[in-house]
C-alpha cells in the first residue's frame, strides 16, 4: 500500500471535439492529499480545462476527506445551472474497493464510473 500521493495529469485531445483532461491518482486520497488534488482541479480549470476524468486504478484508499476533494472538483468545473444535467467529472478504472465506497456514499449517481480510460473518453461523444 502506497500512503503517499501522487498525481500526474495529461490532456486528451480528440479529433473535432473539446480536450479531455485526466487526472491518474496514485496513493491515498485523503486529507493529506486533498489540496493537491483541488489546487491541481483549480489550476487546470483556470487554464481552460472543461471535461476532466479521474483515472483511480492506482487509489489504494479513499477517505471522507478524499470523497470531499471530489465533490469540490465537481463542483468546480460544473456551472451551477448544470449540476445534475452534464457530467464534466467522470471518473475510471476504481479498484473493487474504490468503487464499493463511491457507490454507498451516493458518489456514483451524478458523477459516473467507467470501467476504463478510452470508456470514459468515448462518453464525452
């Protein structure tokens, strides 16, 4: 198990349609990391970021605070009068355990999960 944090992010750009953000998370997210990960949301959304995905294959655990970093990067990149209509957020790749968490909490009911990368990718169509 990994507690540190890491995240790493690139920019999918597809042919006739707006760039996709991704964001690979590695470790914890917790209350050590949630900073990183809002600031690294709030960075990219300033410079133009419109649809981000959370790659989460490589999250070994997801605290309340973790869950907390999520719901305020969706409430970052999602416009008020778009709450609960288009999905900016989505998130991939949740190991078994990941996903049980997001899926009791309510997470999973506007922000979606796909079971991979190229998945969540082809949803933004």
């Amino acid at each position: 198990m990994n507690v540190d944090f890491t995240l790493t992010s690139e920019q999918v750009i597809r042919a006739g349609k707006e760039a996709v953000t991704v964001f690979h998370l590695k470790g914890w997210l917790d209350a050590q990391s949630e900073e990183q990960l809002l600031s690294a949301a709030r960075d990219a959304h300033s410079n133009g970021m419109r649809y981000l995905i959370l790659d989460m294959a490589e999250v070994d655990t997801l605290t309340s605070a973790g869950m907390r970093a999520i719901q305020k990067v969706y409430k970052t990149i999602t416009p008020p009068d778009q709450q609960f209509k288009v999905a900016f957020l989505k998130m991939c790749n949740a190991p078994p355990q990941i996903y049980h968490i997001l899926g009791i909490t309510g997470f999973l009911h506007n922000t979606p999960m796909y079971e991979s990368l190229q998945a969540a990718l082809d949803s933004f169509e």
